[in-house]
C-alpha cells in the first residue's frame, strides 16, 4: 500500500464517520420565568408608618425604623431608611436625590415621576432607573413636616439589566405599590 492510497483510506474513513447527521441551528428560544400574582397585605410595625408589602416577601424592622424586605424567590431585596424630619427637609431632599444619580454612571436612563397623595399627606418621587445600574427602582416620600423615607431596590447579584429585566419589572411595581400604601400613623 502506497502512502498516497493510504492517506486516501484515512481520508474517506474520516468523512464517513463525521457524516453522521445534518447540524441543525437551535430553534430560538426566550426564557420564561413567572412570577405569581402580586397580592399585598398590610405589614404591621411600631413605626410611625405603614405600607402594604407582596405576601412573597418577608419585611423586618430595625430599631430606628427603617426595614428590609426580602424576596428570597426573587433573589432581590427593598431597603427602606426612615428619617426624622428635623428643620432638615432641603438635607434630606438633596441626600435622596444624591443617592439616585450616583447610578447614572452605569444606568441608560433615570425617568422620574412625581407622586403626590393629597388625602394621606404623602408626597415624593419615584425613580425608574434603567441599564446596568446597581438598583432599577428607588423612591422618596415624606410628609414635609416629621417624616422621610428612602427605598430602593438591590438585586444579590451582578448586575446585569438583560438578565435581571424580568425580576426588576415585578419589583418595580412592588416597590411603587409599597410608596402609594405609605400612610403616616398618628402621632401620641
């Protein structure tokens, strides 16, 4: 057997066994994740405020009356910072609007939205903040006379707007839900 009839056995071999069968691309697929419907309840506190929260998520309260609401299916969780107003409303303002805009290095856009809720004497902002930002949903509210609260959203992990969309989306309105509940309890 001669070189060139033996490299032509190896030739052939090669091609038949490869030639199993046509590759075919992936059909295109999205991922589908479901959230449960959102239904909420009344967190009870012995804070000056109170706001409804989704029943998939548990809320905690510290001693000076901010909180934390996790959502262990979401892998996300709400902090909430109470403050006092002491003759500081301007301080607190510029603060809550600071913390906001520190994430306009990542994000694509900050939409804001003015919310105010004469009945209760509850007013404040709500900000959508979209791309690659480390929290897509924070928000202000206070009463301009005793009472400010922050809230923002921070998912445990990198991120990573394409992959997190699904689970911003869901909290998002949770947390917008959340500051149109707020309601200040009265004071003794």
């Amino acid at each position: 057997m001669t070189i060139r009839s033996y490299l032509y056995s190896i030739i052939c071999c090669t091609v038949l066994i490869s030639c199993g069968s046509d590759v075919l691309p992936k059909p295109e697929a999205f991922l589908s994740l479901t959230y449960p419907k959102a239904s909420y309840v009344t967190t009870p506190s012995d804070c000056s405020y109170s706001f409804e929260n989704n029943y998939i998520s548990a809320a905690s309260f510290k001693g000076n009356c901010s909180a934390t609401i996790n959502y262990p299916s979401l892998n996300g969780t709400v902090f909430l910072t109470y403050r006092k107003v002491d003759n500081n409303i301007n301080t607190l303002l510029k603060d809550a609007q600071k913390l906001t805009y520190e994430h306009v290095i990542k994000a694509d856009d900050i939409i804001e939205e003015k919310y105010i809720n004469e009945p209760q004497n509850v007013y404040g902002m709500f900000y959508d903040v979209r791309g690659n930002a480390a929290s897509q949903s924070q928000f202000y509210v206070t009463d301009s006379v005793q009472h400010f609260i922050t809230g923002s959203i921070y998912f445990n992990v990198k991120p990573n707007y394409d992959s997190i969309y699904p689970a911003a989306v869901y909290l998002k309105n949770d947390i917008r839900h959340l500051m149109e509940t707020i309601s200040w309890k009265e004071e003794d």
